[in-house]
C-alpha cells in the first residue's frame, strides 16, 4: 500500500472574483520531492498556502495522513504543527535570536522544556551550517543565512512534510546555492517536500516530481527528465525556454 | 499691576495637594486606558463585522465630542439616568480613562497593523494559536513602535486632566482657581501653577523624546 502523506482532492480557491485554482488534485508520497513550477499568477504558491490553511479553499478536500484537514471542526494550530513551511520573505521574527526563533515553535506550541528546546534548535542550526550564529539577531544575517534559519525553524517541530513557497526568489544570486544545498539535504534525508521554484537546476537534480501549474490548474506532470525535456505540452515548453535567456 | 507671589508662596502646600490629585488621576487614567484600550483595539479588529462596528462607535464617539461634555455627562447627567453615585475622582478617572483609550486603541490598532502579515502567517504556520501570535509575535514587536506615540498621549492626558477642576476634583487646577479667589492674586497664582504643570510635564517630554530616538519608526 502507498504511503499516501499528502491527498489533495479537486481544490477550488478564488479571491473575490479571481479564480486562483479551478480544481486541483495531487498526492504526495512519503519521501518524495514534488518540485512545482509554472508562470507567477498561476497558482502554485496559493496552492502551497491551501495546504496548510493559510489560505482558506474555497472548495476541495486535503487529507494530510489519511485525516481530513479541511473539515470545520479541523483543529489547525495543531495540524499546522505537522506542516512546515519557509517563506519567499524568510518571516524570520527580528525581535528574537536565530536560535530564539528555532526554539519559539517547541516552546510556545509544544511546551518543551527551555533546556531541551535549547539543545534541539543548537543542533538543527549546527545542521544548516549556522552554529556560529546562534545569538544573533536576524537583522544581522544574511538572506541566505535567514533563510537556513528559517529552515531550521520549521524543522524543529519535526513536521511531516514541509512546504518551500518559492524560497530563494528574493536572495542574492550568490547566496541562493547555500540554501539549496541544505534543501538538498533534506531531500536526501527522506524529507517529504513541496518545493514551489524557480530553480529549474534544483529540480532537475533532486526532484522526483515536476508539476507544472497553469492558470489554476496541472497542465502536465512527471519525472524531471520528462518535464524538462520531453514536455508534451506546448506551454510547459514555452515556459521553460523563458527562463533560459540565450540573448540574441 | 504690581508682582506679588507672597501669597502663593504662604499656600504653596495647598497648591501641591492639588498637585498631587492631578498625578493620581492621571497616571490612574493611563493604566486603566491602556488595558481598556488594548481590549477596544482587539475588538475594533475582529473576525466579526457587528463587533468591529461597535469598537468603531465607541472610538468615534470618544475622539469626536469634547473631553469636558464627557466630563459633565459622566459626573451629573449618568448618575441623573442610573440613580448611580460616584465621587468626583471616581467620575473622572472613568472619564479620563474611556477618553484616552479610544486614543489608545488607534495607536495600537497601527501598531499592530505595521505588522506584516508575513510574520503572522510565520507563527501561525508554526502550530501557534492565533492568540499566541499576537502575544509573542506581533505586540513584541508593535509595542516598540507604540511606545512614543503612547507616551505623548499620556502627556496631553496629563494636561486635559485640568478639565476636572470644573466638576469639582481638587486637583491642581482646582487648587489655584480656589487660591485665586481666596488671595486675589489671579495671574501669580495661575503662573505658579503653569510653571509646576510645566515642571511636571517636561521630564514626560523628555522620556517621550528619548523613546522616539530609540524605538520610532519615520
């Protein structure tokens, strides 16, 4: 029997009278790294901010383990916990240290003593390679540096699955490989992930999925060798030769 | 006219007894205003529409009618409807109290809402409630940029309390009109007290200055 972590079913989300997602259904095995790509205003982060209720779906039904998620009586700070999630704007809370900040979850939602939720967060930000930062305050990091932060943040709440909404876009180029590399990581690690990119190379080399969204809806799905380059559809092509400027 | 500030000096203590009313019910005021005012502002910004509405009434009616009509309303025409007796320091410490929090709600009300909703959307996604949120997320970070503009609040808070004098709270202003009418000394007496209001504010001033320069935001 497939180790179903993630079900999506027919998933209609509209803000006022703009329909962002017009019926999307997924599933996402434990494990796997479902790489989401696909032109900005198509979807894919209100998808990934659906599936953890940030964004309330207008119709549609997300199961996360086999238990429902978006029935009312849905019980969300508690589901939240068991999703993680890192932000394009890294979110880091600037009035805490890095080490305050992966400590904040398991204290505040989880109850774990200081001295355990201390040595928990030193070891996850000694794992995404920032044991030398652990009193400083996000103001004083780089975005890169925020963002592995950030990483360790959700980590630290051990969640089931863990949601990237297009985490690199708003880095320096030169910082974007550092995060990346932790991501990578993750993946190798068995981390199932949902990884809304621009990073075209990430997905060649880690995804197992590559999900192509297109106006509200999956245009096209498969393994990254297909998607990228044996593409059936014209606009996933399209699209992928965008993001290679070859100049004239 | 000829200088004479003998008289006031003979009844300086008169003066300071007054004194002393007009900082307790002012520093009374701002605590209650600051807890009430945090409760409106809450309020003012909920899930339900009927409730934001009656926050919004509250805050338009306490900002847009004059401090001294509250005043009179509260100490003679509540008691009239209620059959409700209070002392004049209890009538005007409610007065002064709901007066500011309306104010007060508005600061916080920016505060809060000069937060982005990237870090709420962070905390939430953490597994918080949202009442965790506000109360380790968000106000943390929105009382910094609160505190000056609640700090010059106290301050005209600190000086409108004077009003009270006029519904018969012995506070400062009470004292020298009373002493004026007493000595005869009108201008010395109200100098004198101008320059202890001024005595008592500028140090308040001077806190306010110093938390613009460390906390404000431009």
């Amino acid at each position: 029997m497939a180790d179903v972590v993630v079900r999506v079913e027919d998933l209609h989300k509209s803000f006022d009278d703009l329909e962002v997602l017009k019926g999307v259904s997924m599933e996402v095995q434990r494990g796997e790294v479902v790489v989401i790509i696909g032109a900005s205003g198509s979807g894919k982060s209100t998808f990934l901010k659906c599936l953890n209720r940030l964004e309330e779906p207008n119709r549609g039904r997300i199961f996360l383990e086999d238990v429902e998620i978006t029935g009312q009586k849905t019980d969300l700070p508690k589901v939240r916990r068991n999703i993680g999630m890192i932000f394009q704007q890294f979110n880091l809370f600037p009035h805490m240290s890095a080490i305050q900040n992966v400590m904040e979850g398991p204290r505040t939602v989880l109850r774990m003593s200081g001295e355990r939720a201390r040595e928990h967060a030193s070891q996850l930000l000694d794992k995404v390679g920032l044991s030398d930062k652990l009193d400083v305050k996000p103001g004083q990091l780089s975005g890169g540096q925020q963002q592995r932060v950030a990483i360790a943040r959700a980590l630290a709440m051990e969640p089931k699955v863990m949601l990237f909404d297009e985490v690199t876009s708003a880095l320096d180029p030169e910082l974007v490989g550092e995060v990346l590399t932790v991501m990578k990581q993750l993946a190798d690690e068995g981390m199932t992930m949902l990884v809304v990119t621009h990073e075209m190379q990430f997905g060649e080399r880690v995804a197992d999925r590559v999900v192509m969204f297109d106006e509200g809806v999956i245009l096209e799905e498969g393994p990254p060798e297909k998607i990228f380059q044996r593409a059936e559809s014209e606009r996933t092509r399209r699209f992928l030769n965008q993001l290679h400027w070859e100049g004239e | 006219m000829e200088w004479n500030f003998a008289a006031v000096f003979e009844h300086l203590g008169f003066l300071m007894a007054g004194a002393v009313i007009t900082v307790q019910v002012s520093i009374l005021s701002m605590i209650i205003a600051i807890v009430l005012g945090l409760v409106i502002a809450l309020v003012r910004m909920a899930p339900l529409a009927s409730l934001r509405i009656v926050a919004s009434v509250y805050i338009d009616i306490f900002r847009s009618t004059p401090l001294l009509a509250q005043l009179v309303w509260i100490y003679f025409a509540f008691p009239i409807l209620t059959g409700i007796r209070v002392s004049p320091f209890v009538a005007c410490t409610i007065s002064l109290s709901l007066y500011a929090s309306a104010y007060l709600a508005e600061i916080y009300r920016a505060g809060i809402l000069s937060i982005s909703s990237g870090q709420r959307h962070a905390g939430l996604a953490l597994g918080m409630t949202p009442r965790q949120v506000l109360t380790r997320v968000v106000l943390p970070q929105a009382v910094t940029r609160m505190l000056p503009p609640m700090g010059s609040q106290f301050i005209t808070l600190f000086k409108d309390s004077a009003l009270v004098s006029l519904v018969t709270l012995q506070d400062l202003m009470w004292s020298a009109q009373s002493l004026a009418a007493f000595t005869l000394r009108t201008v010395e007496v109200l100098t004198v007290v101008a320059i202890i209001y001024m005595a008592l504010t500028i140090p308040q001033a001077f806190i306010v200055n110093h938390l613009h320069r460390r906390f404000g935001v431009d």
